[in-house]
C-alpha cells in the first residue's frame, strides 16, 4: 500500500511536469529587434574573436557563434545584450548575475527569438496530465495491491522449445 506521503510527492511532480512548457526558436530580422525580446544572436567570426579577446565577455558566455540573452538596448548601429551567467561563490552556492554585452549590428549575422510553441505545450500537458491521473487512480485503488486474497493454482505453462531440427532435402 502506498502512503499518504508519498501520494503527495506523485502529485506535487507532476503539478511541476505541467508547469513546464515547449520552447522554440524563430528566426527574426534584426532590424525587428525590440527591448525586452529573448533572443540567441548569430554572430560572425570578426565578433568572436573581439569578445573572446575582450577582458570584460567571459568565453562561457558564447555557444559556438551564438550569445543568447535579452535585448536591453537599441541604437541605430549597435545592441546590447543582457547575458545571465552563473558564478559559484566560495561556499560552492551558484548565483546568477546578468552581464552586458554591446554588439554593432554589422557583427549580429541572424537572431532567432525564443517563443513558447503552445501545440507542443498543449501536448506535453496533455500527456502529463493523463498520466498523472492514471497514476493518481492506481494508487487510490492501491494498484492490486489490495492485501485481497490470492488466487489459487499455478499459472499456465508455456513452453519453449531450444532447438529445432532442420532437415535439408
């Protein structure tokens, strides 16, 4: 039988499986760009070399040619970029602090904006939300495992033969 307890923590993992949701990328024209937006900036290799050179970027920052981050800024020839990075301090506790990154919009090859795609969303919840209740349903009705009486008698036998002979003519 299963506890109360543990009842609980069925229930409360998948309240937080629903709450999770798809996300995906959309290509944007940069001259679309709005403060606010969360975006991963394609840069071209002129701005990888300059970041990874500049003392005040942290390398970790960049995926390959990307930087992701949130658009704080918007000026004619350049953006700026909001990038969360965590730091581990020295009781190994993980903060996140935000670092600004200026960008001329002659290095930002693409920019891709993260949009939540409700079909897939949709879907996830839905499932999750079928298998919970299933989950929820079994365990009310303790799952078999009632203490009933067992049945009676051994279960059928079903034999499998090893080897089989093969007689070529």
């Amino acid at each position: 039988m299963i506890d109360d307890e543990t009842k609980q923590r069925g229930v409360v993992l998948g309240l937080l499986l629903l709450t999770s949701g798809c996300h995906e990328y959309r290509m944007i024209p940069v001259a679309q760009l709005q403060p606010g937006m969360d975006v991963r900036a394609q840069l071209s290799e002129n701005a990888i070399d300059r970041l990874r050179h500049n003392a005040d970027v942290e390398t970790r920052m960049l995926d390959g040619f990307t930087i992701s981050g949130e658009v704080t800024r918007l000026v004619s020839d350049s953006l700026m970029l909001s990038v969360p990075t965590t730091v581990f301090g020295g009781d190994y506790r993980a903060m996140v602090l935000t670092q600004s990154v200026l960008l001329p919009r002659a290095d930002v090859v693409g920019a891709e904006v993260r949009r939540l795609d409700k079909w897939k969303t949709g879907m996830v919840v839905g499932g999750i939300a079928a298998a919970t209740a299933a989950i929820v349903l079994a365990m009310q009705r303790g799952a078999g495992a009632s203490g009933g009486t067992p049945v009676q008698g051994n279960p059928p036998e079903h034999r499998v033969p090893l080897g089989f002979r093969w007689q070529l003519p």
